[in-house]
C-alpha cells in the first residue's frame, strides 16, 4: 500500500500556531479543562459556537455556503490541535467531520443551503445513525423501516449507541427502504431525521462512568419529507461507506489520549527520569509513524483517492496505540487514577483508563476491521 | 527525487528477482556468496549510484540508493552493495573519493588514532571477510575522525550473523590509517543517520517479503476444506501484519524522500525504533502462519525472519536511538507536541 508522502507549507505551520494560541488562551480564561477523549465525550455547544466563529466548522467547504474552502491539510492541523490540547469539540464534530462532506457529495442543492451554513455557524449538530439493537457490527441487518407516502416517508424503528444525540438537531439515519431482499445491503437510504420532531424519543444510555454519552433514539411514525432522503433512494449503503473513510482515518483515532502522553513525557523531564524517557519514547515513535500514515490518508482523500482500506488501517492500529498509553504512563511514573483529582496527570490517567475500551469498538470494532483488511490484503 | 529512480529500481528488481533464488541466498551457509548477481550490479554500474556523473558515477541521489537499499532486503540479496555503496558514500560526505575495491564500513564504535596508526577491535563487521577496505571511527583524544584503513593485514575472526552473512571481528594493532579526516558530533550524528536510514530501508524490504509470502501462502494452503486465508484467527494475523508494513513503508519512503531532499530530523530515529516491533510483529504471526514449513530450512521465510532478527541488533540499534531521543527530549525546552509538530514542519517545506 502506497501512501503520498506529506508535507506541511509555511502558511500551515502558521495556521497551527494561531489555533495553538486560541486554545491555550481559552484554557487559560477557563471556557475549557483539557480532556482526553474530548473530541466524542466533551460534547459543550457552547465551545462549539466560540469554534465556529473563527471559521474553523465546515472550514474546507465551499464558499458560496459560508465555508472557507481551506484545505483538507489545514482542517487536519486545526483537527490535531483540538486532540492535543484535549478541546470539547464533540458538538459539532459528526456534522463536521461526515455529515457536510456527505451532503457535499450526494446531497440535494436544498439540503446543502439548508443545511450547510448553519452548521458552519456552530447552531445545527448532527449525530450518526447507524447501529440497532439488534445491529451492531452487522450493520446491514438494519431494520429500522420507512413507508412511502404522499410527499415523504414514515420511520418506525430504533437506533442505538448514537453518540451524542442529546445535544444534536438532525440525524442521518440508515433506513430500510425496500423489503429485505437477497442482498442486504441494498435498499438502504439515508434520511436526515429531525430529532426534535414528533414521535422522536431520545433516551440516554450512561457511559460506564455514569456520564452521558450515546442514546437510544426511537421513531414512531416518524413523518420524513421527500427532500429530507440523502443522495439516492438505495443507495444508504455505498454512500454511508464513503463517509466511513472519514470517521476512521482522522487524528482522533490516534490522539484521544495524547494529553496524557504529553503530561507524562512533561513529568520525566521534570524529575530528569532518562530510563523512564527512554521507555516512553518508544510510544512517540509509535505516534511519529501513526500520524505519517493518517496524514498521507488524508491526503488521498482530499484527492478523491480510495481509502477504504488505509483508513480501517489507521483505526485498527491507531486506537490499540491510544489504549496503549495509559498502560505503560502507570508504569513509568508514581500515578494515581483520579476523576476528581486536581492533579492533571491523575485525571488523564483516569479518564484514558476509563474510556480506553471504547476505542477499539466505536467506528467499527477492530475483528470487523481486521476482516476488512484481511480481505483486502487478499484481493490484491 | 530523481527521474532515473525509477529506471534504475526496475533493473535492480529484475535482476534480483530473476538472479536471487532461495538456493542463491543459502550460498552464505557454504562459504560462498552470489558473485554473478554482484558482477551483474557492477555491469549495470548500479554501485555507481549516488555518485555524480562528473565523478564517473551513475547520477541519482541518496534517495535512489536507499530504495535499491530495500530491494536487497526484499530479495535477501547475498551480496556486499549495501556495504560497499555505503561505504563510499559515507567517505563522499567528508570529500573522499570512492574506492574501486571492494569496501565496507563500520562506525558505531570507534578505534584508538595515534598520530597515523590504528588501534582496537571492531566487532560484527559486515563483509569485512571479502572487502579490501573499510571505512571506520576513530578517535584521538576527544577528536573524532572518520579514517580508511586496508584490511588486507588486518587480523579478522570470521562469523555470520543469525542469518549466516559474513561478520568478522577485525582487530587493529598499530595499522596506518590511508586517511583520515575530523569530524564534528553533528557530522557522525549526519553519518548515524545515513547507516539508520540505510538499515531501516533493507528491513522495511525484509519485512515486506515476510508478508507477501504470509499473504501468498494463506491463499494456496487448504485445511478443513478451504484455505486458511477464510479463518478469521488467520484473517487477524494478516490484518497485523498488513497494518505493520504499511505503518513501516510510508515511514521508511518519509526517511527516504527526506534524506533525498538534504533533510534530516528525527525522522529515521523513529522509524528505526518502531521497526523494532514491526519487525518483532510480522515476524511472529508470518510463522505462525506458515506453521511447520515456515520454521523448515527448505522454506524460504527464514531466510527473511532471520534477516529481521540479525539486523535488528546490529548497528545503531532501537536501544541507540531510544537513549538519544530521550536526551533530546530532556534537554529540550518545548513538550512533546511541540517537538513533533516541529518536527515534521521545521525540516519540511513544501
């Protein structure tokens, strides 16, 4: 597998000096506590709103819906940065990350004016409906279902494990369209549902922590309008594919647990622990190669390359990488987990052991990943 | 990066794929070496790489000359061209012309200088046993040289490295130095990176191979009626390995176009660490794939495994690298992320 070689321009080395700045100020005014795993567990509308008015939502978008036509590269700066400095960006970064690209890529010209500036605008969150509870990582056995009717469709069914649904307004959701055929995958569509609509139920499903995290969502005779069906009618399953080179590629999938990785190496240096740096360099090495391989993915996507394979790559090895962290960390210094602790190391420790086991399943759990790739590995 | 890689990677390929069976690379077991595929190189003058064509060379840069550094590992080549072209480009870095002569290199540790005479032991010198000289570390108070010496007098014990090349011990008593030139800590640190960039390019080959055959064999051998590439446990070990060299290829092509574009970080010194575990990684599920053939003489995996195992714990090793980067980060003033976003930015310019 052959990935473009990547390298930042002069004008990107600044673009990460100036996000850099904006959140260590914002760190310092107290808008935010650094976090790991902020990126999918600290969802605050708020953060989102300050974000969007510097123009960093939906930045690579199209000007004439209120983007900044910046470069993938730079969303991927701005993306790091965020990871880093452990931002609660979670709001906003489904609609971000996939729903605009998708809407850019199959959605009507309705859907994109609609939909596209206020996103841009930090005031319409998205979240992902794909999961069921009877669908996990068989996700074409949905059968959350639609029935035509006059000027739309009525939903009636359930899905599960949707991160953040609490605090978003829109979900595009995996529908059964057509009866169950011989192929499963067809007669799928996406539908952008309105979560604040009638016969909508959202119920919360507590993290193991206890915090609030992803929600069971419910359609009872759901009412779907006709502009509100994604791309083409059947088509939910190649198109909700293309989205997934994106959720499983970015720098979340290697850095959610970088704050404590940065505070640890910060704590050797301090007690001028050699041994211990020795040992955690081994884990920057890691890092150094990881980000190599999701840059040059990104690169490729921005292109228009496919990157099904690479991508599911960079998820598989980058999130054992990011479990991985907090094991040797308890290892290489004198640290106690603590939630409440006003220690930071302690804290990031606690909440990278406590969140650990979620990034090997979200996005796609690793067995089905390592049979994507096995086959893929094969086909060639 | 230069037009003629291209060129120059394919005859290079041709050459070994067709020159370079597994009976080739078992001629290091008996004594002997692929002296036809060597004279072939020499025809094709690719040991001419990297050297400017006013100096009588081949045109092509460093980054030519570790892509065909990848392709030797990928064919367990059993012939001294990383050595020799090394060697000599090691010598061009302090203004010394190349020699003719069969030439090899060692500079992790250095010799005693007093005034022009050499004194020490080196030890797993590779080829040391056929070449005709050897460029070296040599130290004279707390000046660090670079010297070449003639090993035609030199005292050497021969070996193998775990997988049977040629490694001598090579002992200098009161041996003249034909020339030697000082060079600065940064100088040896250019030069250590250079050997990295050039082991991590023949292991990143190695590698390769162990799962182009994992992947070849899984497809043609059947059990419980199907092949084993439709067993999930075997899919697993496929998907590792695949994610590990890949990991490793993009990381070693970064190294590699860096190096060519006269930069150098910290680049290889990462590569070359995680290429520990890489190596440690495939290497283990490549076997365990094969299961009983793969650990058999007549089968070619060993001869690449072995490879992985022998040049890992040679030359400036993960363990060399890990204590340099941790006191780099020690005396740095920035954090880590800092230093890694540096990194790629301060030495890369688009």
């Amino acid at each position: 597998m052959n990935l473009p070689k990547v390298q930042f321009t002069e004008e990107q080395k600044q673009f990460r000096q100036e996000v850099r700045s904006f959140l260590k100020q914002h760190i310092e005014k107290g808008t935010f506590e650094t976090r790991c795993d902020s990126w999918l567990s600290g969802s605050n509308p708020d953060f989102s709103k300050i974000v969007a008015e510097q123009g960093w939502i939906g930045m690579t978008w199209p000007k004439q819906y209120g983007g900044k036509e910046r470069s993938t590269l730079d969303r991927y700066i701005l993306t790091e940065e965020f990871l880093a400095f452990g931002a609660p960006v979670a709001a906003h970064w489904f609609a971000d990350r996939q729903t605009g690209p998708l809407l850019l890529r199959f959605g009507t010209e309705y859907q994109k004016e609609f939909f596209l500036p206020k996103i841009i605008k930090g005031e319409c969150f998205f979240a992902i409906g794909l999961s069921e509870p009877n669908s996990g990582s068989d996700l074409a056995s949905v059968t959350t279902r639609a029935e035509k009717v006059e000027g739309g469709w009525i939903v009636n069914g359930a899905k599960t494990w949707s991160s953040n649904a609490q605090d978003s307004h829109y979900m595009v959701t995996l529908i059964r369209t057509e009866p169950l055929g011989e192929k499963k995958h067809e007669g799928l569509s996406q539908f952008i549902i309105d979560l604040k609509g009638e016969g909508v139920t959202i119920t919360p499903i507590r993290y193991l922590t206890g915090e609030p995290h992803f929600n069971d969502v419910f359609f009872d005779n759901v009412f779907v309008p006709d502009e509100m069906v994604v791309g083409t009618l059947g088509n939910g399953w190649k198109q909700g594919l293309a989205e997934l080179a994106f959720e499983r590629s970015g720098p979340e999938r290697i850095l959610s647990t970088f704050p404590l990785l940065n505070e640890a190496i910060e704590q050797l240096k301090k007690k001028r622990d050699y041994a211990g740096l020795e040992e955690a360099m081994k884990l920057v090495a890691e890092l150094w190669s990881l980000r190599n391989l999701s840059i040059g993915v990104a690169k490729v996507l921005e292109e228009g390359g496919e990157v099904n394979i690479p991508a599911a790559l960079v998820k598989s090895i980058g999130t054992k990488f990011e479990q991985k962290i907090p094991e040797i960390v308890r290892l290489l210094l004198d640290v106690y987990p603590d939630l409440q602790s006003e220690k930071e190391i302690e804290r990031y420790l606690a909440e990278s052991i406590l969140h650990a086991p979620g990034f090997t399943i979200r996005g796609g759990t690793s067995e089905v990943l390592y049979g994507i790739l096995a086959k893929g590995v094969i086909a060639q | 990066m230069s037009e003629i890689k291209e060129m120059v990677a394919e005859v290079v390929e041709k050459v070994l794929k067709h020159k370079v069976e597994k009976e080739t690379v078992d001629l290091l077991e008996e004594n002997l070496w692929a002296e036809n595929v060597w004279q072939l190189l020499l025809e094709n003058e690719l040991h001419n790489v990297a050297v400017s064509e006013e100096e009588g060379g081949a045109g092509g840069d460093i980054e030519d000359l570790l892509e065909l550094y990848g392709l030797i590992g990928k064919y367990a080549a059993p012939v001294p061209f990383i050595e020799h072209t090394l060697a000599n480009y090691l010598l061009k870095q302090i203004d010394i012309k190349g020699y003719e002569q069969l030439t090899t290199y060692s500079i992790t540790a250095p010799l005693q200088l007093k005034e022009d005479a050499l004194f020490g032991t080196l030890k797993h010198v590779p080829w040391a046993k056929y070449a005709e000289k050897i460029v070296a570390l040599a130290q004279e108070g707390s000046q660090q040289f670079i010297v070449v010496a003639d090993l035609e007098n030199a005292v050497l014990k021969n070996g193998t490295n775990l997988a049977a090349e040629p490694r001598s011990e090579v002992v200098f008593e009161n041996m003249k130095a034909l020339q030697k030139v000082p060079i600065t800590a940064k100088q040896y640190m250019s030069l250590s990176k250079l050997v990295t960039a050039a082991s991590v390019s023949k292991m990143n080959g190695a590698l390769t191979t162990v799962f182009q055959l994992s992947v070849q064999f899984s497809k043609e051998r059947e059990q419980f009626g199907r092949p084993i590439h439709r067993f999930q446990l075997v899919q697993q070990h496929l998907a590792n390995m695949a994610g590990e060299q890949t990991l490793m290829t993009v990381a070693t092509n970064n190294v590699q176009t860096l190096l060519g574009d006269g930069q150098e970080g910290l680049e290889v010194a990462y590569t070359r660490l995680r290429m520990d575990d890489a190596s440690r990684a495939v290497a283990t599920a490549a076997h365990q794939v094969h299961a009983a053939i793969g650990v058999t003489h007549e089968h070619r995996l060993h001869q690449f495994t072995r490879r992985l195992w022998a040049w890992r714990d040679e030359e400036f090793t993960a363990r060399y690298w890990k204590q340099q980067l941790a006191k780099q980060m020690l005396e740095s003033k920035m954090d880590l992320w800092e230093s890694i976003t540096e990194q790629n930015e301060a030495h890369v310019h688009a």
